[in-house]
C-alpha cells in the first residue's frame, strides 16, 4: 500500500467551481494584485509572463450551436508527491538551493525566494507548468495609482527567481494571529479564505 503523509488537522485545497466559470479573468487578476505580481509588459509570446493563477478555455471542436466551452483556472497545484512514488512534489525534489519545500501539517507547497538561485530546476520538474521566471526587478508604475493597492503583506519578487502561487500564505498567517490572540491553537475553517 502506497504510504501517505500524515496531515494536521487540514490540508488546504482550492475548490472552483468550473460551472460559474465564464473565462472573464478576474481571478487571475486579483490573484496577481493581492500577491504583488509585478505589472510587465505582455511577453507571453517569449513565454516570460508571470501569471499564478492560468486560465485555459477547452471546446468540444463543434460549431455553432452545438459548441459547448468550458473554462478552467490553474494555480499551482500544492502537489502531494511527484506521480512516481516519490514522497515530494516534483519541484521541492530538484530544488537544490532548497528554496523549495512542502509543509507536510498544510500541504502547502512554499518557496524561500531569497535561496532560490534561479537555475530553474523546478520550473522544468513542475508538471502544471505553474512556476515562473522572473526576468525583471519588481515595476510598478508610480503616478498611475497602483502604489495605492501594494499589498504590504507580500514583499515582491526580484529579478532572477522563480516565482510560483503561495496559496494567499499572508492570508493563512493573518488567520493564524488572530486564532491565536484570541486563545485559540487551530482556526476556524472560515478564517482562511483564498
């Protein structure tokens, strides 16, 4: 029998509901202003954009008005295990600055971007192509207003790591201290919301 990692109390997952996905994008949007992803001239043609959170349209191939179309949005997917009876997801395994690692009480799969030496191991390992290089120094035009909307929890990124989806982190610790200065040791289901 395949052995499997004992959680704590919770192993976060994210739930879409495909059925009210109409493809607008707004998640990819407020994904990248609540994690400070910086704003960056499209280069997605030179596979350069950063993008955590992907959203990807599939057809049956009919026409009109037989087509059927569904949406589908992509963060990284906080694997388990590498699909090949390792017991780390593909990225933390070839990460050899250990920037990459799994919380094995969350599930979360984190990334310390001040040890990530940008060799781009666990871009190339990670099976949804979730990970992204960060090509530039954080930009985010001033005089335009998006100074305003900085999230002072997420520190940007610098040029030279790769960057990939925390699962909101900031937002799970923010949870955390405030279970905690209430006396509590776990948190409550509601508390933590990506």
């Amino acid at each position: 029998m395949k052995k499997t990692h004992d959680h704590g109390k919770h192993k976060y997952g994210m739930v879409i509901n495909l059925d009210k996905c109409t493809g607008c994008g707004t998640c990819m949007v407020a994904c990248a202003a609540e994690n400070n992803v910086s704003v960056r001239p499209d280069e997605s043609d030179k596979l350069r954009a950063i993008t955590w959170m992907q959203l990807f349209k599939a057809t049956n191939g009919k026409k009109f008005p037989e087509t059927e179309v569904v949406y589908f949005p992509r963060p990284c997917m906080h694997c388990d295990e590498d699909g090949h009876g390792g017991h780390h997801p593909s990225c933390v395994s070839v990460c050899v600055a250990t920037a990459t690692r799994i919380d094995h009480n969350t599930g979360i799969v984190s990334q310390v971007y001040t040890r990530c030496i940008g060799c781009r191991y666990c871009q190339a390992a990670c099976p949804y192509k979730a990970r992204y290089f960060n090509w530039w120094d954080g930009y985010f035009p001033k005089g335009k207003g998006l100074e305003r909307y900085l999230s002072p929890e997420v520190s940007p990124r610098m040029r030279g790591v790769v960057e990939k989806c925390t699962f909101c982190h900031h937002r799970l610790m923010r949870a955390k201290n405030q279970a905690y200065a209430e006396g509590r040791r776990e948190i409550e289901e509601h508390e933590y919301v990506t």
